[in-house]
C-alpha cells in the first residue's frame, strides 16, 4: 500500500471512530462518506473506488467494543486530525479564489450570464452565475444578466421571474438586467448586413435537404447565387415567407471537419406570441447568431460558458470578425453534474410536464426552488460551486460533498428536537410525572422548551424491535431504562421498562422519544436520487410518518431544525417538514 493510501485509510479510520464514538459505537457509512469527501476535496474523482473500502473499514470498527474503539482512536487522533485539520483549511482558502482573468484590468471587466427563460434556473445555472459574479466583483468589474429571449416558442413570463427569484435568493446581484429581444431591431439588422456582405445567405431548402447535404459535407442551390439571395432577405422580413419556408443560414465551410462550420442557421421564422413582444416580430436569430453580437454590443470583456459550446467557438468569432465588432475573451468550464440527479432542463421539463414530480421546486430536483424547499442554504450553494473552482474535467462531484458543507452551516443554527418514526408505545413502569427543560441546542444560544412527562412515551419501531429483556437503554436527556417486558396490544408492540437512574453511561444506547401527552402527528417527505442510472427512480420519494414533539407546530415554515438521530429538515407546514440530509 503507498503512502498516499495509507493516508487516506486513516483519516477514514479517524472519521469512522469519531462518529462511532457519537452514536453509541456503531458508525454510519453514509455519514462517514460525507465527512471524507468533506475533508479531502481531491477524492471526489475516486468515489466508485473509495466505497467499498469505506464500508469494509465501518464494518470493522462496528464490531469493535466501545473500549476498543476508545483505544484505537487515541492512538490514530493526533496525526489524523491534524490532517483533516489541513485539508479542511486547504479547502476553506481555496474556495476563496478562482484564477485570474487574462487580459483582465481592474473596473473595466464585464460579464455576463445569459440564461434562456425556457423552464427554472438549476445547480448548473448557480454555477454559471456565481463563476460570472465572483469575476465581475474580483475586478471591479460589472455583471450582466442578459435573458436569452429568441424563441418564443418555449419562453414564458413564469421562467423569467423564477430566474430572477432563484439569482436573488443565491444573493447574486447583476448590475444590468436585460433582454436579448430589447435588441432584436439591430439584430436584424446586423442579420441582414451580414448576408449583404456575402457573409450569410438566404436558404429555402427543406429541413430534409439541409440535413443530408450537411451531413455529406455539400452545398445547397442556394448558397451559390448572392442576388438571389439579396432578394429572398428582402420577402423573409417582410412577411412573404410562411414559417419553416426560409432560414438565412452562415456561409462556412462545407467540407470543415468541424460540423458546426458548415453553414448553421443564423435566423428563422416563427410564428409565436413572445412573451415580451408579443407576435410583432416573426424572425428570430438563433443563439448561435444572437450570444456573439449581444456579447460585442454589450461590451462583455470575458464571455464564459460551458464546455458543450467548444466546437461553436469558432463560428462566435468568425460572425465578429465578418462584421468588424469587438471580441470578448472566451472561458470554458465543465458542466456541474451529480449522480443521480439530472442536471438539464431537457431531463428536468418533461419530468414536470408529465407530472413524475409535482412541479419545479419538487425537493427531488436540482432546481434552486427544489434545494431552497429541500433546506439548503445559498451560502452552501455558493462554497460548493467555488470549491470545484473553473474546470474542464468533466467530473460528477458526489452529493455528499454539498451535504457537508451545508450540514456545516446548518448544525449551530438548528434547534434540535425529537421525531420519532413508526411509533411504539413505551410504557415506564416507576414512571413519575415531572417537567423537563430540554435545550433546544447543546453549543447553541437557541434557547430552551420545557414539557410534561409522566409514564407513557413514543420510541421508533427501528429501536423498540432490537432491544430484548434485559437491555438498558437511555431516552435523550430524560433517563436511563431497563426493558422488562414486550407485550402485543391490538396487533401492536408495547414495551414495557423501569428506570434505573439518570447517570449518563457512554455505552448505553440513547433514543430519541416523545411523550405521550405531548404529541402531534407528523411526516417527513425523503427525497431520494430521482434516477438509477438512466431509469427513473419509482421510489424517489419516501414520506416516513410518526410523531412529534408539539414544540414543533409553534415553528414557522421555512425554519431549519435537526431531528435527533433522524436528520437535518426544513418545516413545509401543515405537520410536514422535508428532510434534508443527514
């Protein structure tokens, strides 16, 4: 085993035995997952290796006793943590800085973000606009939100006002906000200088047509006769052509080895009612005619968009230098992918349009909408983006690593309460009726709730089931019990325990509970990844029902809390929270 490995095998081994240590000795693998990639960023690429090395180290150390456990971290603790100390700071300064611009110059930068309002703003638009941002800011600069309005046929009012709510609650601030389709009078008019000067040309052959001649590398009829041509651009403005019958198309290179060369569509017709300009205009530029002038006349010094685009580059340049306008400098970064999880409007609108999911803020979704509902935080949103930092690797960095950076965030302003899944009746044979003043955080000033109790409590099923005669366990704070007897009430499992005492045992296993007289019915809607692989997941979503302490009906939605042993979850009203993560 290389050293490397060894490293890595140890700062697990140190993760693995600090959770153990947390919940009664048995460590969580999705937990320690999570930790890891938290504090080694540079593992992210070896997630399908790492896991079953992960589980069999878990499996281990689950089977160690509390005292074994004790020993092996003690010995591990100093060089492990010390470690994870420094990739975690390594982490928290890198985050801090993306590379620096060329040909940059202080307060003359410009970017833009140039979202089509086609359906609700996802992870992958976060990471465009924060990337746009962080520059524009970096420098001194300007940030344009600049709607990509040129096909009325998927644009709605709805998206442009989702786009804009989902920026404002990433706390992205543009300076200018506008339209492509504000510019759509000199578009065509820079559409039309460019066919005059031999640049463009007329085409009023069939899809059919275009299609086979461009996939064998060949010229169509139309392409040879520029008068011609000047005199068709004339009927396609005026309103001669019917929609589909004329496209103004750039003249490339037909034979080009790149295919986006050879003489894509610059302009069509389309009959449509936009949602900005209603039907006054029936010839619209496609993006790759529209991002390059929009660009130039907006001034923008550093145009940045995804990998996907690269072999459009050229023809975004070669549309500038026909027409002598001013070049921007181009970025590319990768898309920001996750597992399971489908980032892309074309795999996101169908699901909604077919009702797979309920609509666009459905917490299964990686709409900013959904991760708002979810309980994410924007903060967490923004670190996660800048952690993967400007890349062309096309890489699927693992949800976990977003879920560690929120639940950081998270942990120190959630108040902590019970939620008790499946109930069983736990009755408390010496049982006394007394109050309790529980604190709504142990490291927290989030202040304290106090409750009656009496001999009648709630435990999870998932608990309730493993205990046998004979075994002690400790409810949370309350006091610790000894199991006397199972019984069967109506087809129903009762137990029954005495108290034993209030002294806190390191490994006695603790419970969260409810009290019987202080109770409220509850649910926690569990999403799960919406695919597996590239099949739909039937079972995305999970709703676990049980109760709850009667605290939590007096939060507002929208408030952040922490189940104990349960997970991080955001109230959605109605007796209903969403769970987050763990």
């Amino acid at each position: 085993m290389s050293s490397n490995e060894q490293g890595i095998e140890g700062i697990i081994k140190f993760i693995a035995l600090k959770n153990a240590a947390e919940y009664n000795g048995k460590a969580r693998v999705e937990t320690v997952i999570a930790k890891a990639f938290a504090a080694r960023q540079d593992l992210r690429g070896s997630v399908k290796s790492l896991l079953p090395k992960i589980k069999a180290i878990v499996h281990d150390i689950n089977l160690l006793s509390s005292v074994e456990q004790q020993a092996l971290l003690e010995e591990i603790a100093p060089d492990e943590e010390k470690k994870v100390e420094v990739q975690s700071h390594q982490r928290s300064t890198s985050i801090q800085k993306l590379p620096p611009l060329p040909s940059a110059v202080l307060g003359q930068v410009v970017t833009r973000f140039p979202p089509e309002p086609n359906g609700y703003p996802h992870i992958g638009h976060a990471k465009a606009a924060i990337i746009d941002e962080e520059y524009a800011r970096m420098y001194n600069g300007k940030l344009i939100l600049r709607f990509d309005d040129t096909n009325p046929l998927n644009e709605k009012e709805e998206y442009y006002d989702a786009i804009l709510e989902g920026l404002e609650w990433l706390r992205v601030r543009p300076n200018i906000v506008k339209n492509t389709s504000d510019d759509i009078l000199k578009l065509h008019e820079l559409g039309k200088k460019l066919v005059q000067l031999d640049g463009a040309y007329v085409c009023t052959c069939s899809q059919t047509t275009i299609h086979d001649l461009r996939s064998k590398g060949l010229p169509c009829q139309c392409r040879a006769d520029s008068n011609t041509s000047l005199e068709l651009l004339q009927k396609m403005f005026d309103g001669s052509f019917d929609k589909n019958a004329a496209i103004i198309r750039f003249k490339g290179e037909m034979a080009d080895q790149n295919t986006a060369m050879r003489d894509p569509t610059l302009f069509r017709i389309i009959d449509a009612d936009h949602p900005k300009i209603g039907t006054r205009i029936r010839v619209w530029p496609t993006y790759d005619f529209a991002s390059p002038i929009e660009d130039s006349l907006d001034g923008v010094s550093h145009a940045m968009r995804t990998k996907e685009y690269e072999l459009r580059n050229e023809l975004y340049f070669e549309i500038l230098d026909r027409l002598g306008l001013q070049k921007p400098f181009m970025m590319e970064f990768s898309r920001l992918e996750l597992d399971g999880i489908p980032v892309s409007k074309r795999k996101i609108k169908p699901l909604v349009e077919n009702g797979m999911v309920k609509s666009w803020d459905d917490p299964r979704l990686p709409t900013l909408m959904g991760f708002k509902r979810r309980g994410f935080l924007p903060e967490s949103i923004r670190e996660f983006v800048l952690t993967l930092g400007l890349t062309l690797a096309e890489t699927k960095p693992p949800f976990e690593a977003l879920e560690a950076l929120n639940r950081k965030r998270l942990d120190p302003q959630s108040m902590r309460l019970f939620f008790v899944k499946n109930p069983v009746e736990l009755c408390v044979q010496n049982g006394i009726p007394k109050e309790v003043i529980l604190k709504n955080h142990p490291n927290s000033e989030l202040g304290i709730r106090r409750l009656r109790v009496s001999s009648s409590f709630f435990i999870p099923q998932e608990d309730a089931e493993k205990f046998s005669i004979g075994d002690e366990f400790r409810l949370i704070e309350l006091y610790n019990l000894k199991l006397v007897e199972k019984q069967s009430k109506n087809n129903k499992l009762v137990l029954v325990a005495t108290v034993t005492g209030d002294e806190v045992r390191q490994n006695m296993p603790k419970i969260q509970w409810v009290a019987k007289n202080d109770i409220v019915p509850y649910q926690v809607i569990i999403p799960k990844h919406l695919y597996v692989g590239e099949e739909y997941n039937t079972k995305s979503l999970e709703i676990a029902e049980g109760f709850a302490e009667s605290f939590v009906s007096t939060l507002q939605p929208d408030t952040r809390i922490q189940f104990v042993r349960f997970g991080f979850c955001r109230i959605d009203g109605n007796h209903k929270a969403i769970f987050t993560h763990k």
